[in-house]
C-alpha cells in the first residue's frame, strides 16, 4: 500500500552554521528504519564532524557546491553531481563555498545517531 507523506520534519542538524535537514522519509518522519530520504540545506561556511557510518549514504548535489572530505582524498560535488560514501568510510561534508548547498541525501539503512559515528 502507497503511503502518502505530506510533509518534511524538521531534523536538528550537527555542525555550524546552521544547516537544515528535512526528512521525507525516515525513522523520524516515517518510521522508516530500511532507508531514509533527506533534503538539506546548508549555509556557506557549514561544516560538521567527520563520521563513520554504518550506512552508505548516496548524495545529490541540487544547488550550489557540497565539499567532501574522505580518508585520502578531497571532493568538491557540483549542482548535477553525485557522491557514494559506502558503510565504514569516513567522510566529512561542509560547504565552504559563498552559495552554500542544496542537496538530497539518501541513506542505506536509514540515518540514525546511533549508527552515524561521529568523530
């Protein structure tokens, strides 16, 4: 059965500055623990810890530039790009450049605290 979302909830984002997570589906917004569907929106300037999830987390840059930071290596993901971070990579997202980012990030299995690792 088709299950109709309405809306986003607003999820508390790690970092600064402020970056605004909206989960469309998820253990939060769906009680989605398989997968979970997020769009953020993060200001220039953002930058959050490094993690090591236990999911892989598959990102689709909307606007702007997304910056990713990986064991041994760098990324800049454009507007129409796309990174895979897989399950046990470390990786670190910020967006330094001056328009911030808008991207939509998919996790496998969904996000949760408990399963992201941060550093």
């Amino acid at each position: 059965m088709a299950i109709f979302i309405e809306k986003p909830s607003i999820i508390k984002a790690e970092g600064s500055p402020v970056k605004t997570i909206e989960e469309f589906v998820g253990r939060v917004n769906s009680n989605e623990d398989k997968i979970s569907i997020a769009r953020m929106t993060s200001p220039s300037g953002w930058s959050e810890p490094g993690q090591r999830p236990q999911f892989d987390e598959y990102t689709v840059v909307l606007k702007g530039t997304l910056h990713v930071n990986l064991e041994n290596s760098e990324l800049d993901i454009r507007e129409g790009q796309a990174v895979i971070a897989r399950a046990g990579e470390w990786v670190r997202y910020s967006t330094p450049a001056p328009e911030g980012a808008e991207y939509v990030a998919v996790c496998l299995p969904a996000f949760s605290p408990d399963n992201v690792h941060r550093d």
